[in-house]
C-alpha cells in the first residue's frame, strides 16, 4: 500500500510541471512507474447471456462470446473486454483469439507508453478492431488505476455533463414489445430496432406509442434499402416523436443516404459506416452525426479521436455498445460526458454480469470515483 501511494504522489508531481520535479531533484516518480517491470497480457472467453432473445434486423441471438483481458503491471491488474457480436464485425472467438495469441506486451516497459503500445497492436494484423479494443481497455484501466484516477478526470471531463442513456427494445410480437416497453420504465428514452418490412416496422412504433409517449430514437441497421422509402418512413416517425434514425439503409450506399439525409426531417447517424477514425470525415455530408462503438473503432484511444475529428466538422455524436458486460459499458461510459447521446444499455440486457461499475440513476449515466474505467470484478 505504501508503494502504492508514493506511486499516485509520483505521478501527480509528474503531471504538475517539469520544473518543479526539476526543484524536488530530478526526474519524478512517473518515470519509476514506468520503468520498474514489464506488462503481462492474459486473456479467456466468457459467454454472456441474455435475458430475452435479442433480433435485429436480420438477426437472432440469446448470448454473445467475449473475450475478457487483462494488463498487469507491477501488481496492478487493468481490465478490458473483447465483445464479438455475430453480426457486427465478422471477428469469431478463434479469430480474436489466434490474434491476441500473436500479441507480445513484454517488450514494452512503460505501460504510460500508450500510443507506442497501441501502434504496435494496432499493426499487428488489419481489423481485428474486437480484440485491440480490448487491450486498449485494459491499458486504459491500468493507466488509471496508476495515477489513481477515473480516465473522464484524467482526459479533463466533468462526471456532472453525461446525458441519459436510451432503453433498447429489439423486434418481437406485439405482447412482447408492451412487455418490455413496461420493463423500461426506468429509462427516459427507448431506442427501437426497425429496418423490417413496412407493416411491422409501423407496428412496433405504434405498439410502443400505445403504452408510452417518452422519446423513442430508431435504428434501422441498414434494413430499408430504397432511399424514396427510406425517407417516407423517416417522415413517419417524425410525426410519431421520434428524435433520430441510425443507420437507415446500407453501409455502402453513401450517395442514396447523402440524398436521404438532406431532406430527411430528422437527423441521420452512422453506425455499421462508421468504423474507425478513418471514416468519420467521408461521411461528413452524409450523416449528421456519428455513432462511435470501442469494439468498432479499437477502443478509447481512437474513439477519443473521432469525438474531436466529428465536432471539428459539426457532426453530432454517440456512443453505443453491444450486449457486453459492465467492463466495456463502463469504458465507454468513460467518454460519456464529451456526446450528445448514449446508448449503454448492453449491460443490463444480459443475466450474468461479471463486473460492477457506471450506474444507471434516474435513467442518466452515473459516474463513480474508481480509477481507470470504474469497475469492481464481481
Ligand atoms: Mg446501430
């Protein structure tokens, strides 16, 4: 525990000012935290189950393989999570494991070294943004639980500024969506997946509208495939109070959805077109806005970049998850303070957590004190 202290007040000076370390003789102690050890990398599946049975455009599930990671460091153990959703990303539970197999942390000295630890992951292999978001995390955490800090007061944000986080409710019958839209009293948004054929796509909303008049954000995953009915239907739910569609037609289709969103009365959000930080300017024009996933993008340390790169270019900006645990929830959760709007329910779809971290209270993302991403392995 001594050592423990000595190293926060080490890199508390360190932050403070060169010179005054300089005045307390010499190079501080952030230099000893990174220099003292090497970081090991250990890593094992987890399968995470779902309370209902999940559909989505084009999909049905009842659990989701991830992969949980861990960075110690001189006794200290960060953690981060690989979620490997079927539909998303293509990466399976061999793939990502076979590239976190290649990965060799123990060249590397200074866990502080984020940007030389993250390149070298990052170069290892293209794609594979599942499993290099889960070291990100994990390096992520330990970096905090170093300096003793949460990583929002580390980047500068105030816990104060996160907004609500929206409800998911999936496809399913009419019984079963009042059911859940009850289940979501809780939260002060719902978040609707759409993108079937015209009459239930109508029938969802009208359900939901049947039972509660609370904001409803819709997402289509790339499910309406004509631009001319994609802007109907998103002329229908304006009417309907509904704040925003995501991903209306398919991710390739860039022209038909620059179309779509210049007339649509409602703003357009990228999601499977939007990736990596890579994509976020292309689709400036055509989207208005960003809807940015760690497991997408490799993680907080590119996510942190595309937040900058979508307000220099006036694009709005989310966060979203998967169905995952409350490690990854809780990271993402990280940036919350810094979007317009979030999407971090994946946790509280699922029955067999393994973490406790972010809260949701009175339907908003609550921050706690812990450092690092803010969990507590349960
Ligand atoms: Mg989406």
């Amino acid at each position: 525990m001594r050592r423990r202290e000595f190293l926060k007040l080490s890199a508390a000076a360190a932050a403070v000012s060169p010179a005054l370390l300089s005045c307390a003789g010499g190079h501080g102690g952030a230099r000893q935290i990174g220099k003292g050890g090497k970081l090991t990398l250990r890593y094992y599946p987890y399968v995470v189950e779902l309370q209902h049975t999940f559909t989505i455009s084009g999909f049905s599930r009842d659990t989701t393989t991830v992969i949980l990671v861990e960075i110690s460091y001189d006794g200290v153990t960060g953690y981060g999570e690989s979620a490997l959703p079927p539909y998303m990303t293509g990466q399976t539970l061999e793939t990502a494991t076979a590239f976190l197999d290649k990965v060799d942390l123990s060249q590397f000295s200074d866990p502080f070294e984020t940007d030389a630890i993250l390149g070298y992951v990052d170069s290892l292999a293209e794609g594979m943004s599942c499993p290099k978001c889960g070291i990100d995390i994990a390096l992520n955490d330990l970096i905090g639980k170093l300096l003793g800090q949460p990583l929002h007061r580390i980047w500068g944000f105030s816990a104060d500024k996160t907004p609500c986080t929206s409800y998911t409710i999936g496809m399913d019958t009419p019984e079963v969506i009042i059911t859940k839209t009850l289940e979501a009293a809780p939260y002060k948004i719902l978040k609707v997946k759409l993108g079937s054929t015209e009459k239930d796509d109508k029938m969802i909303v009208e359900t939901i509208r049947s039972v509660t008049d609370k904001p409803i954000v819709v997402d289509a995953n790339q499910g309406w495939k004509d631009k001319r009915y994609a802007l109907d239907m998103i002329g229908w739910l304006a009417e309907r109070d509904v704040k925003f569609v995501e991903q209306p037609m398919p991710k390739t289709v860039l022209d038909d959805m620059a179309w779509v969103t210049e007339r649509s009365p409602l703003p357009t959000i990228a999601d499977e077109s939007c990736q990596r930080w890579k994509d976020v300017a292309r689709l400036h024009g055509v989207f208005n806005g960003i809807n940015i996933k760690l497991i997408k993008c490799t993680g907080l340390r590119e996510a942190l970049r595309m937040i900058d790169t979508a307000r220099g270019l006036g694009m709005g900006v989310m966060i979203g998850c998967t169905t995952e645990t409350s490690c990854a929830i809780s990271a993402a959760a990280q940036l919350a303070p810094k979007v317009d709007f979030a999407d971090l329910d994946g946790n509280l779809l699922i029955s067999n957590d393994c973490f406790s971290g972010m809260k949701i209270i009175d339907g908003k993302i609550t921050l706690n004190d812990l450092p690092g991403i803010g969990v507590t392995k349960l």
